[in-house]
C-alpha cells in the first residue's frame, strides 16, 4: 500500500501544481486577490503532497520492498539503513522526485516567507515555480514513475551500484539539487519582474537571499561531489573538466556572477536587466545539468546508463524553458532599464568586471562541454575535449578575477580612487609575494614558475580579504578598543564577503599546491617492501581479508612512518559486492595536517606482491576546505540583518541615520 | 552617461567578454582537442604516430595479459579490426573483458596503442556513446563475446 499511496500522493500533486499554473495567473490579470492568495495555500499542500510521495519511496527503500520495480533494481536485503535510503535518490526516478520535492520546498518557503512581497510578484513567483513543478510532475509520472510494482515480486534486489555506497554520495545529491534547484526561485523572481515589466532594489534584496542560499548548496554539492570522486574512484583526482563536473561548475559560475550584480542592483539600481538575464541563465544552466546527467548524451565517466527518450523529454523542457524565458526578456527587458550615472572606477565597475570574467570563463567552459556534440552533429567526428583545453583556456581568466578581487571591496561606490587603492594593496601583495616564495620552498626546491604565480595570487586573496576588514575597522588609525569594537560592529555581509574571497584563495593555494608539487609513485610492492613517497616511509606488510555487510574484502596493509618512527597505519582494500559482483577500491588517505598521504591497492601480483598507486598529495585538504569558508562566508552574509528574509519593509520606513552603515555594506 | 554611450557600453563590455572567451577558446583548443578513433581507422593507417587520440572498442574476450609489473596488455576490437594496446598503470574497477572501454594515448611505430589513460565508468550497463556508435557502424549488431560477467 505504501507504494501506491505515494503515487497518488504524486498524482494529486500533479493537480494542484496544474492549477498553481494557471489560476493565480488569470487572477494577476484580473486583479482578483484570492486568486492571487490561493497561490499560497497550494504551494504549500503541493508540497506536502510531494513531501508524501517521497517519504513513502524512502520508506520502500527503507523496508526493501522488493515488489516496488525501483527498490528491487537499486537495492539490496543486506546494505546498510543508510545506503539503504541513500539508494531512493541513487537512480533516475527517485532522483527525479527528489529534484521536484526540493523545488516545492522552495516553493513553499517562497509562500510561507515571503507574505511581506507585493502580491502580484509572490503570487507571480509561485506560478512560474507551478510551470516548472507541473512539467516535471508530469515528467516523472509520465516517463519516469518510481512506484511501479513488480508482479512477482522477486525476493532479493539487485543492489545499489557499489560505488554509490558511501556517505560522500549519500548526502552529494541532495546538495547539489538543492543548488540547482534553489536557483528556480531566482529564475521565477525575474520572470514574475518581466510579466509585471517592474523591478527595484527590493526585488534585488528579495532575491539575493535565495541565490545566496542555493550558490551555498551548489557549492557544498561540487565539493562533496569532488571528495567523493577523489577517495572512492581511486585517481587520486579532484577535478576531472568532465562534461557532468562542467554541468554543476556552469550554473555556479553564472550563479556566482548572479549574486554579484544583484549586489549592484540593490545599491546602486543600476545593472537591472543583466541581473535578470543572469537569474534566467543560471536555472537555464542547472536544467543544462540536469540534461546531460540524464540522458547521456556525451561520453562522461560519470554517466550512468540511461534511457535516450528521456533525454528528449528534459531537452524539449529544456529548450522550451530557455525560449520562452529569453523572448520574454526581449520584449520585455526595456521596460527595465534604468537611469543611473555611471563610473568605471568604483565598486560597481569592478563588480561588473568580475561578471565579464566570470561570464567568460562559463562561456569557455560551456563551449568546450558541447563542442564535441556539435562536431558530431555536424560532420560525425567524434572528439573529445579533455583537461588541457579546459584548463589552458580558463586559468588566464580565473587568474585575472583572482588579481582583481581584493581591489573590489577597497574601492568606493560611485565613483573610487583606484590609486589609493592600489596603494594601500602594495603593501599586501609585497606580503603575498614573500610567503608564497616561503611556501614553495617548503613545499618544492625547483619550482615552476606558474606554479608560484599561483600560490602568490591565493596569498594575495586571503591577505586581500582580511585586509579589507581590518582597513574597514580602520586598524592603526584608532585606538586598539575602538578597532574592535568597529571590527566586530562590521556588518555580517562584510564577514561574508571576506570569507567568500578568502575562501577562493584557500581552494586556489590547495589546487596549485597539489597539481604542481604532489609526488606519485606508481610500483608493485612485495610484502616487507617499503617506498619513499613524500619524504614519508611506507611499508607494504601484505593483505588480508574481511567480510562487510553486504560486500567482502581484501585489505592492504601499510605501515607509514617518518625518520624511523612508525605514525599511523593505513588499510585501503578493494571490496566485491555480493549482490552484483562489482569491485570498488577504497583508498587509504592519512591526513597529515592539511596533507595527505593516499594509497590505492592494484591488482595481485606473484608471490603476495601487489600492484600500489602512492601519492603524497601536499595541501590538498585545502580545496574543499576552502569550499568550505567560502560557504561560511555566504552564511554570514544570509545572516546579516539587512538580507534576513521578511525585513526588507522595514529596514526601508527608517529614518537615514539607520540607514546609513548599508552604504558602506559590501 | 547619456543613453547612446550606455548602448555603447553594454555592445562593447559584450563584444570583450564575447571575444576574450573565443580567443581563449581557439588558443587552447589548437591542440587540446583528442580525436576519436576505432581499431579499423587505425589499421586504414588514419592515424600517425604523434597525435594523442581516444582509441575506443570493446576488450577482446581472453586478451587481457597482466604482468607482473604494473604494465598490462589487452586487445581493443571493433570486431572487424583489433589493436594491442599496452598501458602502465593500475586499471579502474569495472575494466574487464568484453566491455566497452576508452582509452587515451599514442600509436606507437609498431602498432603498439600506448595508452596512459583507461577511462573508468561508474556504471556496468553504462556503454561510452562512441563505443557503442562504433560497434555498430562496424556489425550492425553486438556480436562475439560472452555477456556472463556483465550480467
């Protein structure tokens, strides 16, 4: 029964979210309020619709109801609970139902939250979010529906695909769906503003909460997303330029542009119809995702076997999305256009300039991700575009963004004294200079020069942003108490930004760190044997074996230690899964501070030798943990009084004295 | 700014991102793009020595030779035509005969495929839509092996 009550669960959904589609719709042009109103309601019960269908496929994934067709295909008697659940959104349908349960979440907090909008726009939201939650409803239940029962039902399931038994994975694509996803509410905030053909810096404030939260989870997700890829498929690598890694890194580009211009719309007015196009790109890109992930058309070692009609389908929503979207904005957009004086030196000028970049580097890698499609669809060769190109092509541009990001928060709205700014940076880039040649000698004696180049810019942005604050707080001008007290009267969205920006920097040092300077020794070990790596001993004592829930294993064992002392211990193995006789291969990863020591074991050799991948990979936990302060900064920026959800009203009826530390606000 | 420089503005901003992406575009792409190619565009002697390609095809059945170095050898056919291909360094998981599998590297003067590169899949049933295009062109069906393993 569990199964068939979620299914009609997502059957009734389909219904509200058809009318959530149209009736508040007719009711904005007749200007009838309860029409309006009851977009509301029923993005909540649509909601608790969806909510229901998708817990009752956890539950069959939970109970291994092996007469649910899904359950039986990805999932198995014997896994663990949380693989177990994890396997609801380990496959196509479930995936599906996820992507729409977290757009009518957001959907519902749109409704809950935003009783405070004009009415014609929140109402207008919702139904633009009703045209996106009706067609996948309807995608799902028509091409892709999870509750389908099998008769006979079989007694044992087929087992979730091995390698998608790991936490990493387990909580991967709730996160990065949730970014995807979370970037609809700002694709129907600038398709409401386009119907309603006005816009302000109230809906600039409206919008940047909920970019800032979806870039958030966007991010969280491709760094889990990129852990994940680096422990469990056993290269070692962090980023592949793979054409599904690309699909995730667009929207965050355009994403990241997105929450920057919004930031000069609700300054300064200014940039309003490029904000727009940026929120209809952004969503456009993450169901650009969403397709290629899905359908398989390109050659990806991330893709997973699937069914080519639905690819057409999500690429007919696709297309008929981004069309229609765009049209509107021709017609409409020139009702938008504001008229603002504008000077290329100030805080807006860079900001724009860091829109052009990144719009540049999501266009190369845009290009080089459909290239190869476009070659074959017109002359049949078939090529592929790899990592050289991608990383030739967009390290130039992200090198420029990352020289000019510590300029940006020092220059002035309206018009900036690029000189002082200059000035007061010298002493910081004189800083970045000689720690970066610091650190390369610690990490290498011969250095290439990018190599150096790279981790001076990453100095150069994590001292650029603390400088920031600490010049705001006007450090050495006052006395020391009265820094602090201003340093820590900043507003939250300064924190966020400086955090934002150091975080880049952290994740730039850890990926020059380890593309340059990691050592990898690629040998065949006997038992007894030790190898160098790193300037750290390893020594290979031999595998066993060892039985896990639902898998068994053989287990290398590695003995680390340095200048004689033994340090640690490390066990990577490569399992087989019972049920489908896959293998895996668990790395063995020892964190030596932020670097790593990362073994694989290959295949048996003669005589109990095995075949041993070593890597010391020098501060490489600096990339995701970069990731992470940049997602710290975005917190502290969703936090700052001024974004809170519900009180832009306010803040706008205070007197001008209140008012006036937004000036400053980064 | 008046109305015609803001135009102005905007075209030009555009038409510098527009053309910073292109030129970066064409600068990398000169020789960064990998061509494609089957164990028969080989053998019509379609590819030279110097140029890395992606060699794709099925592993033939029995052809996998591990030594007991980490070098392996194993055979990549089209069914109409087979290439040796050499490759030091440890396989992914799902490599195994009688699967579609991607490989990246350089003919060598014997005919020899040096590959530094075997691409892995998270996937059994997943095949490369190259391979499968390929094998197709090449049969018209999939013929040869035994699908026990993949099953």
């Amino acid at each position: 029964m569990i199964a068939e009550a979620g299914h009609f669960a997502l059957i009734l959904a389909l219904f509200f979210t058809l009318m959530q589609s149209i009736y508040p719709f007719i009711g904005y042009f007749k200007n009838d309020q309860n029409a309006m109103m009851s977009a509301r309601a029923n993005a909540v019960v649509q909601f608790m619709l969806i909510a229901f269908a998708f817990a009752m496929l956890i539950t069959s994934f939970a109970t291994s109801d092996f007469s649910v067709a899904l359950v039986q295909k990805h999932s198995y008697s014997l896994q663990p609970l949380i693989y177990k659940i994890s396997a609801t959104w380990g496959n196509h349908e479930g995936s599906m139902l996820m992507w729409v349960f977290i757009l009518t979440l957001f959907s519902a907090l749109v409704a809950i939250f935003g009783v405070k909008l004009p009415l014609t726009l929140q109402s207008l939201v919702l139904v633009v979010q009703g045209w996106i939650s009706f067609t996948f409803t309807a995608f799902i239940i028509f091409t892709s529906n999870p509750f389908i029962r099998l008769s006979p039902a079989p007694i044992e399931g087929r087992d979730l695909n091995p390698i998608l038994q790991d936490f990493g994975l387990a909580i991967h694509p709730p996160l990065l769906y949730c970014g995807y996803v979370g970037f609809s509410v700002a694709f129907s905030f600038a398709v409401a503003a386009l119907i309603e053909g006005k816009i302000d810096n109230i809906w600039a404030r409206w919008v940047r909460p909920w970019t800032l939260l979806a870039w958030m989870f966007l991010t969280l997700g491709i760094a889990m997303g990129s852990w994940w890829a680096y422990y469990e498929l056993g290269w070692g690598g962090f980023w592949f330029w793979d054409p599904v890694e690309n699909a995730s890194f667009l929207p965050w580009l355009t994403g990241t542009a997105l929450l920057h211009s919004a930031i000069v719309m609700e300054k300064r007015n200014a940039l309003k119809s490029w904000t727009i196009l940026l929120a209809i790109i952004t969503f456009s890109m993450s169901l650009l995702g969403t397709f290629l992930v899905r359908s398989g058309v390109l050659t990806s070692v991330h893709a997973f076997a699937s069914d080519p009609t639905r690819g057409i389908v999500i690429l007919c929503i696709l297309l008929v999305t981004v069309a229609g979207a765009l049209s509107l904005y021709v017609f409409r957009a020139k009702l938008l256009t504001s008229q603002t004086l504008f000077q290329p030196i100030s805080r807006e000028g860079g900001l724009i300039i860091n829109n052009l970049l990144l719009t540049a580097i999501m266009i190369v890698v845009f290009v080089g991700t459909l290239y190869p499609m476009i070659i074959e669809a017109i002359n049949g060769s078939r090529i592929s575009v790899g990592a050289p190109f991608f990383n030739l092509a967009s390290a130039p541009l992200a090198a420029m963004l990352a020289i000019i990001i510590p300029f940006g928060p020092m220059l002035a709205w309206k018009r900036a004294d690029l000189l002082g700014a200059a000035q007061r940076l010298a002493i910081i880039a004189f800083l970045a200079f000689c720690l970066g040649l610091l650190l390369m000698w610690r990490l290498d004696n011969d250095t290439p020069v990018l190599a150096s180049f790279g981790l001076i810019l990453g100095i150069w942005l994590i001292f650029g942003a603390i400088y920031e604050l600490l010049y705001r707080a006007k450090l050495g001008s006052v006395p020391v108490n009265i820094f602090f007290k201003r340093l820590f009267g900043l507003p939250r969205s300064a924190f966020g930004a400086a955090f934002g920006h150091m975080g880049v920097g952290i994740s730039v040092i850890g990926v020059i760190a380890v593309t340059s300077f990691q050592h990898e020794v690629i040998t065949v070990m006997e038992p007894e044997k030790s190898v160098d790596v790193g300037g750290y001993e390893v020594r290979f004592d031999g595998v066993s074996d060892r039985a896990g829930p639902n898998y068994h294993e053989e287990y290398g064992q590695f003995i680390i230690s340095k200048g004689g002392s033994q340090i640690a211990a490390l066990e990577p193995s490569k399992r087989t899964y019972r049920a489908s006789r896959q293998n895996t291969t668990e790395a063995g990863i020892l964190h030596l501070g932020l670097s790593q020591l990362f073994i694989t074991l290959g295949d048996p050799k003669n005589d109990g030798a095995y075949a041993v991948t070593l890597f010391y990979k020098p501060l490489v936990s600096l990339i995701w943990g970069g990731a992470a302060v940049m997602v710290l900064g975005g917190f502290l920026s969703l936090m700052d009084r001024r974004l809170r959800i519900g009180i832009s009203k306010r803040v706008k009826k205070m007197p001008d004295s209140a008012q006036k530390p937004s000036m400053s606000e980064a | 700014m008046t109305k015609k420089q803001k135009r102005l503005a905007v075209i030009g901003g555009l038409l510098t991102v527009g053309g910073i992406a292109i030129f970066m575009i064409l600068f990398a792409a000169q020789d960064n793009l990998l061509y494609f190619r089957s164990p028969t565009d080989i053998i019509a002697g379609e590819v030279d020595t110097k140029t890395r390609i992606r060699l794709g095809g099925m592993v033939e059945e029995n052809s996998i030779i591990k030594t007991n170095t980490t070098i392996t050898h194993f055979k990549v056919t089209d069914y109409a035509e087979t290439i040796e291909v050499v490759y030091d360094g440890i396989l992914p998981d799902l490599f195994r005969e009688c699967q579609g599998v991607v490989t990246e590297g350089t003919l060598g003067q014997d005919g020899v495929f040096v590959a530094d590169i075997v691409l892995a899949k998270h996937d059994e049933a997943y095949m490369p839509p190259e391979v499968a295009e390929s094998l197709k062109n090449e049969t018209g069906s999939e013929i040869g092996c035994n699908k026990e393993q993949s099953s």
